[in-house]
C-alpha cells in the first residue's frame, strides 16, 4: 500500500468519526434515530453548498466548547 492511498484512508476514517459524532449530537440534541440526523447533515449540506464532513466538523467544534 502506497503512502498515498495510506493517507486517504487515514483521512477518510477520520472523516467518517467526525461524521458519526456529528451524528451523535443531533441525534441526542433532537432525541430523532440515526437516518433523521444523518439526513439533517445532508440537508445542511446541500444547502450550504459545502462538504458534510465541514459541517460535521464545525457541529462537533461547537459542542465541544
């Protein structure tokens, strides 16, 4: 396995737990299942016309403070 490819399934995992913890928030802030939060993320997404892992990133920086 190359460097290359090593680096982007580093980033894609980190990626997907930022994802998941985003996830977990709106999850427990909107007491709604997995799907209904994920779809929130993609809504957001699209809207916003940025990528959902900048969303998530953002969501998790802010609950974390």
């Amino acid at each position: 396995m190359g460097r290359t490819h090593e680096a982007q399934l580093e980033e894609a995992l980190k990626s997907a737990r930022v994802i998941g913890a985003a996830i977990g928030i709106i999850m427990q802030s909107r007491q709604v299942p997995e799907e209904v939060a994920f779809n929130a993320l993609q809504t957001a997404s699209s809207k916003s016309n940025r990528k959902l892992r900048e969303i998530a990133s953002e969501l998790v920086a802010a609950a974390s403070q």
